[in-house]
C-alpha cells in the first residue's frame, strides 16, 4: 500500500499531502466512503462542520490506529466564546480527545478572537497545529499583525486555472503550507485539451495529473470523492512524476477562474 508523503508544518506536526475531503457529503456517504478511503490507503481526513458525527463513527468502526490518522478540523471566525464551542462540539463528534490541525474558517466576524481560540486549544493539547481556511493576503497580514502569530496552514481554492502566486510566495516566505480546498477545480479542468493530453502522455487519468501536479508543487490537496473508483483513482499518484516541461505547460493553464 502506497504511503503519501507528507509535509512538516512550522510546529513539527507533519500533514499527509493528501487529505480525503467530506465537504459535500451526505453522513451515509460520508461512512461508506471513509471505509473505502481508509482501505485504500488514506490517513489524512479533512472534516467540515456538521460531518463530524459521521466521520467519529466512521473512525470508531475503523480498525486503523488514531495514531496512524491526520484529522482536521474547522472552527468559524465568530469570536473566542463560539470559535471554543465549536471546537469542543467538533471534537466531541469526532470522539477524538484532540485534533491534528483546528482550522480557523472565514474571515468575516472577528476573527483575531478566534484565533485567540484556537491558540489556547493548542496550549491545552486540544489541537496540535492550527491554521486559517479562505484566508487572502490582506486577512493573513491583519492577522498576523495583529496576534504576532503565524498560522501553520492555509487552506485556500488553488487548482491549474486558480494558481494562487502572489498568495503561495507569501505563505512560501513565511512557512505557511498552503492547502487546496479545490485541487481539481471542476470538470471543465479534467475537460481542458492540455491535461487530457498529459493524461494520455502519462498513462494516467486528468484528475490524477492535477493532483500530482499539486504534490509536486509542494501543496496539500483536499481530494473529495464519494465513489469507490474516484477515491481509488485519487489515490494512484504516487507511482509517476511530472517532467518538468510538463510541469511548465500546466503552469500556463492559469487565468485566475475561480470554481
């Protein structure tokens, strides 16, 4: 079984640089598909609020050690009170007594005091790392100002057409690791001419490509799949690696369309 290699966040906890993803699931598709994820090889699950109680169960039936297991979780940006509320609601969905990585979600309330949150649930070992979701150069400079603190991840919409360089430099020159939320955009990117081609060249599917594209740019993807053959599919990127020409021409793919 494959193992997927993993990135060292800024406090030492290392992230799997593929997360299977559950936003947009419903809680029996959440089951079904963890049990096939974890199978096939995954160790890494990004949750999203509401999913918490599915994937608890999910991981509760598991026989995969919690050990073994990345799990992320999402707490919203609306002061110190709810941002903790959350927190321990999401972890005790989860049935887990802490979290590899508390993400800060949204940038609208008053997300400083959120931070401030999540920053004493890692100080009581609640979380491991935190990090911010959605965050753009103007909210990680407010916060980092602010709070004198820099967050260890952030997750953000990144994929070929979306790349995200000004904002990847910044994280680059600050050990943030950035994180994508929508590595492979939509089916009109698995559509595009160049990465059908690359597909062909390789061997391999348009999805597998851009995943591998983001591994080897050095990003976490956040795959999300709900069929057996999509979740097997993600996963079969570990066995090629893009050429650097090859890598170049998907460079070229941007045009700053967001999903």
């Amino acid at each position: 079984m494959a193992v997927p290699p993993s990135l060292a966040l800024s406090d030492g906890v290392r992230v799997p640089q593929l997360l299977f993803g559950v936003a947009g699931l419903s809680s029996a598709e959440i089951g079904r598909a963890l049990r096939i994820a974890l199978d096939t090889g995954y160790r890494g699950i990004d949750t999203s609020p509401g999913t918490e109680p599915a994937v608890g169960a999910a991981l509760a039936a598991s026989d995969v050690p919690r050990e073994e297991l990345f799990v992320s979780v999402k707490v919203p940006a609306q002061g110190y009170d709810a941002a903790r509320r959350a927190a321990d609601e999401a972890l005790g969905a989860l049935q887990v007594e802490r979290a590899d990585l508390g993400l800060l979600d949204g940038t609208k309330g008053a997300f400083t005091d959120s931070w401030r949150a999540l920053s004493r649930l890692r100080a009581e070992g609640r979380v491991r790392a935190i990090g911010v979701a959605g965050f753009g150069l103007s909210e990680l400079r407010r916060l980092i100002d602010a709070t004198g603190a820099v967050p260890a991840v952030n997750l953000v919409e990144l994929h070929p057409w979306l790349q995200q360089l000004p904002l990847r430099e910044f994280h680059d020159g600050r050990g943030i690791v950035t994180a994508a939320s929508s590595p492979a955009a939509n089916a009109g990117l698995l559509a595009d001419e160049t990465v059908t081609a690359l597909a062909a060249k390789y061997g391999k599917t348009p999805a597998q490509i851009v995943l591998r594209w983001h591994l080897q740019c050095g990003t976490v993807a956040v795959a999300a799949a709900a069929t057996t053959t999509r979740i097997r599919e993600n996963f079969g990127i570990f066995d090629f690696e893009l050429a650097d020409d090859d890598l170049a021409v998907v460079a070229e793919l941007d045009n700053g369309t967001g999903v």
